[in-house]
C-alpha cells in the first residue's frame, strides 16, 4: 500500500480518506489550518498523518479536495511542490445558486487550475459525481476519470480500484467539463426529479 495526500479537510475530504485508509493506504491530511488537519486526521485510520500545507505532499498521488474557488490559489501556492504528483481534482466549478457553471466556454475548472501549477503536475479529474455521503456509504462505486496523461491515468485508475470502486474512462481532459456538467445535472435531479441527495450514477455495460 502506498500513502496517499488530501489537501483539504472537508466534508469530501473525510469521505474519501474514509475509504483510503479503510483499503489499507496511508492518509495525509494537509490543510492551511493545522486543527483541522488534525482532527481530520485522528477521525480517520489509525496510521494517518498531518503534513505541513504547502511543503511537498507525501504521497504521489494527491486529492485536491479545497472548494473549486480556492483550488487555483491553492495550486499556486504549492508550485514546484506538486511536480511529478498525479493530482487528483474532485472540485466543480458550480455557481453560488446551484444552476451553472462558473468556467468559461468551452473550458473546465481543472483546466483553469492546471494553467497555473507545476508544469510538471499530472492532473486526473475523478471523483467530481459522487455525492461525499452516498461514498461514505460504502459499496462498489463507478469514479468517471478523464485525463490527457496515460500513466497519471493508470495510476489514477489503480488507486480507485484498490478502494473498491471501478474507474470509468471517459477520455482527456477537455471531458472534465462534461464531468463537472453531470455533477451540475445530478445537483438539479437531487433537488426535482430525485427529490433527495442520496443518488448515485452508475453504468450498466453489457
């Protein structure tokens, strides 16, 4: 097992170390607010750990899991911190009201944030369609991944599998606005047509 890193200690944050340390991974809890690292930390496995925020992530994979209008910044700030990382970003890029987005046409929030990091950082969009309490939940999950880069890919697909959930390849980068499309429409069936948050989307392939 390897160590994975989380920026971030959110909502999001627990769920996805929940099922990280619950496959026998290393969780490292990084936050621009130590306490909250912390506690984040100690409400997760045993062996999980604190990291400083902005120094090198321990992990080679590492979850961005700050909200979508600090991403950017947050990317920024760690610079050549993040070279080599696969970077998993798991933000949507959602407007205040619920009803759009807020990237400009024809683009995606992780391909905002990309501009502005490492050029070295690997960027995998994942994770943006789960609803962080049906993933706590537990059960076999599908995590819609897109990315230009194979390995980052690989590597990407192999963590989700070992957390018991099956990765689907929707293809490059330029598909994460479609992703971070979906999580808009899921957002808009759990408040009409589902009428509650507890919604998964899963594909039935014959």
């Amino acid at each position: 097992m390897s160590t994975i890193s989380i920026i971030g200690a959110g909502g999001m944050a627990a769920a996805i170390g929940g099922r990280i340390g619950a496959a026998g991974h290393t969780v490292e809890v990084v936050s621009r607010d130590p306490a909250k690292a912390l506690a984040l930390a100690a409400q997760l496995s045993a062996g999980a750990i604190t990291g400083a925020y902005g120094s090198v992530p321990a992990g080679d994979i590492v979850i961005l899991a700050v909200p979508y209008a600090s991403a950017a910044a947050v990317v920024t700030e760690y610079g050549n911190a993040l070279d080599g990382k696969v970077i998993i970003d798991i933000t949507n890029p959602v407007a205040s009201d619920l009803k759009s987005l807020v990237t400009p046409h024809g683009s995606s929030g992780i391909q905002e944030i990309a501009k502005l990091a490492a050029h070295g950082a690997h960027f995998v969009k994942a994770f943006n369609t789960i609803f962080g309490h049906v993933l706590e939940r537990g059960g076999r999950l599908d995590v819609f991944i897109a990315a230009d880069d194979a390995n980052a890919k690989a590597r990407a697909s192999t963590f989700i599998e070992s957390l018991g959930l099956r990765p689907l390849d929707v293809g490059g980068l330029h598909m994460a606005h479609t992703l971070e499309a979906l999580a808009l429409m899921m957002i808009g069936l759990a408040k009409n047509g589902a009428g509650n948050w507890d919604l998964a989307l899963n594909v039935d392939i014959g």
